[in-house]
C-alpha cells in the first residue's frame, strides 16, 4: 500500500491510535491490526475535521499554534471511528459501539466549538473569566450608523437622538438642519 500524501497536521500519532484501539488482546479482532498506513489515513481524516471545525491549523510552527490539548483526543476519537470504518469494510457501527459513542461525543464537542459555545483552550482555574473570546456575528451588515436616528450634537460633542434630514418629528423638522455629523457607527 502506499503512503498516504499529507494534508494537514495530525494531532496524534499512529502509535496513540493503535493502542486506544487495541484492548488488552494486542488488537487482536480489531482495528488496530490495521497497516500504519490505514491508520494514518484515518487520523488525517479526523484531524482534518478537527482544523475545519476548530478553524484553524494547529501546527506548532509559533506559540499560538500549538494545539490545544484537547484535539489529541479528539482526533482519537474520531481517528477510531474512520479506522473501524475501513476494518469493517464499510458496514455499519452499531449505535452503542463504544467506537462510535466517542465519535459522536467528539462532533458534539466540536459542533459546539465552532458555534462558538465552548473554548478548545480553557485557562487555568484562577484565570476564569480572561479567556479570549472569539465573536461569530453571522447576521450581515445591512444596518449601518446612519440608520441608528443619531448626530453628534456639534455643542456637546456627544450622540443624540436626532431625526433624519426632511423628516418630520415632534419639534417640527430636523433639529438643526442637518448641519451636524451623521453619526456613521
């Protein structure tokens, strides 16, 4: 078999799959009797997934690339579930295979991360609160400062309320002709 051609980085390594896979019996009747090529395909394939939802590649090459702990055991995880998909020759995994309950934990975890409820990097218990927070607007910016009924009161210096130029409002039109900035947001 052929080595397989690199794609990204992988967050565990051959051995680590094969011995999470292989029970107490050396593997013997499961997918660690897997070639380490098999197996490498298979921790490509999870990591793959793990960068995609994470949204970026852990690589190690500067310090805020080296990966989060966590993403060792969730390539395992997935890893384990690509690798028992090949062993079996593409039959199904049933639903209460310990292989298959870690892999869906895994995505849950990692559906979670990209929707950004979770962190994959948590600090330290005295650090709680000052972690860096990631803001994933999917809303499209079709509002903008002028949309807001706002100038900045050329006296002040401060934003008030204000009534777009032409409109009509209670102290008859705009307040002062619209000489003043339209607040841009």
């Amino acid at each position: 078999m052929s080595t397989p051609v690199a794609s990204g980085t992988l967050y565990a390594s051959v051995n680590d799959l094969r011995n999470v896979m292989g029970g107490t019996d050396a593997g013997t009747g499961t997918a660690a009797q897997l070639t380490d090529e098999q197996l490498t395909l298979a921790l490509y394939a999870a990591s793959n997934r793990v960068s995609i939802y994470a949204g970026n590649f852990y690589d190690s090459s500067v310090p805020e690339a080296v990966p989060p702990a966590v993403l060792h055991d969730l390539a395992l995880d997935l890893a384990a579930f690509w690798a028992y998909r090949t062993y079996l020759k593409s039959k199904s995994i049933a639903s209460d295979h310990p292989t298959y309950i870690a892999y869906k934990d895994a995505m849950a975890l990692l559906e979670a991360v990209r929707d950004g409820k979770i962190l994959l990097d948590p600090v330290a218990a005295p650090g709680i609160g000052s972690e860096v927070g990631t803001i994933i607007n999917r809303i499209p910016a079709i509002f903008t400062g002028r949309d807001s009924n706002t100038r900045i009161d050329p006296a002040t210096g401060t934003l008030t309320a204000d009534t777009p130029f032409g409109q009509w409002s209670p102290r008859g039109t705009d307040w002062d002709g619209g000489r003043s900035a339209i607040y841009e947001g």
